[in-house]
C-alpha cells in the first residue's frame, strides 16, 4: 500500500516548456488536490477533483490544468512553464466526496520538486 | 474568508523541553482545524484535527491542541520534545457548513531541537 505517489521526484524546465506531473493514490479516495509550496507562503491550493469526472479551480489555478484520469490519477500540467512556477508541488487525497470534504483528513504524496529557468 | 496566523516563523527547543506552537484563525462560524507536520524532504502528515466536541485534542506523537474559540486559538502542545520532532508544523482550517473544499494553511513555523 504505496499511498499517494508523485513523479517525478524533481524536474528542471526551461521557460516555455511544458510538463505534466504525475499522482496517484491506491486508497480508493474520491478526492484528489494539487498544491504548490513555497518558503514563507505555506501551502496554496492549485486546483481540487471532488470525484472522478469533476475538476475546480482552487487558490491559484493561473498557467495550470488537470485532467483526473480516472478514480487513482490526478496529473497536473503545465503547458507554457515560468520562473514563477518555480516550487514544490504536492498532490494530496481523501476519502470524501462533495459535502464531506471539510473534515477529512488529506494523505499527501512526498512531492515533486521544480525548477523554471 | 478564512485564514489562518501562525505567528512564529521559527522555535528551537532543548530536546526534553516542553512545546507549544501558535495559531490563530479568523473565522466567524465554528471552523474545522488541523495540524499537520513536515519531516524534510517529505509531504505532510497530519498530526490531529478538531471540529466539535472535546476542546483537548490529542494527536500522534504525543501532540495536543487545545481549541479556545474565545481566543480564536488552535495552540499545539508537546510536554516533551524529541530529537526527531524538528520538522515543520503547519495549522490549517476549512469552513465549516459552507460547501468550501479549500484547507487554507498557515505559514507554518519551523522547529530546531538543540541537545
């Protein structure tokens, strides 16, 4: 039982590139996150899926998409990468789906460390 | 909307000594609260969580909070700290009733533990 996991585990992209990063969770979870951390600022939401299908724009969803793939994966992309996206991207996942999300517990991946030159 | 003061960016602490770590929320309604923590190089785990209930919480680890709503507080305690405690902690919040599926986190505050 692997949990959430993240690929890559870092990443170093020219401006202007693009990506996309991997999640994936092997709990059954209905809800899926994606996250950026960056020092000082905690961490800030990206975008949510609440069920398989649905997507929603979280905190700071600008130079980003997602696709849920289907149940277990959530992938992030960026298509056109800038030095600002430079941070740590965490995905997360709980068992909740929509009305139940507010006291669930996340189980976050170990996170994928990007650079934008 | 929420959000949530973790007032000190960074506490060293003698291996032995007791901790406690601050967090304040602005919130109206009652909020649901977390603590969560950072081993280096690692994701998040979360260390407990409040929403009704019993004010005291206790967590993994050997952690506490306490929620004070008069004092908008959600304060995490240890009475003793261990070497392998030095991580970061992060206080977080969600919305109570109003269909929000955002966990606002604090800044988080960064411990040292000194032998």
């Amino acid at each position: 039982n692997a949990g959430v996991t993240q690929t890559p585990k870092f990443q170093v992209l020219k401006t202007g590139q693009s990506m996309t990063l991997q999640c994936a969770q092997d709990m059954n979870h209905n809800s899926m996150y994606w996250y950026r951390q960056d020092p000082g600022m905690g961490l800030r939401l990206i975008y949510y899926s609440a069920s398989e299908g649905t997507t929603d724009k979280g905190e700071v969803p600008n130079g980003y998409n997602v696709s849920r793939l289907n149940k277990r994966e959530f992938s992030l992309r960026l298509e056109s990468a800038a030095p600002s996206q430079t941070s740590v991207y965490f995905c997360a996942s709980s068992a909740g789906t929509s009305g139940a999300l507010s006291t669930d517990t996340q189980y976050f991946g170990p996170g994928t460390r990007l650079t934008v030159l | 909307a929420q959000s949530v003061t973790q007032p000190d960016i960074h506490i060293t602490v003698s291996e032995g000594a007791s901790l406690e770590l601050r967090c304040n929320y602005s919130y109206g309604a009652t909020p649901y609260l977390f603590w969560y923590v950072q081993s280096p190089g690692q994701g998040l785990q979360l260390l407990l969580k409040y929403f009704s209930g019993d004010t005291l919480v206790q967590g993994i680890k050997g952690f506490e909070a306490e929620f004070k709503r008069s004092q908008s507080s959600f304060n995490l305690r240890k009475p003793s700290v261990h070497w392998s405690d030095a991580a970061e902690y992060f206080c977080a919040v969600v919305e109570s009733g109003a269909g929000s599926y955002q966990l606002t986190f604090g800044k988080g505050t960064k411990l040292s533990v000194i032998p």
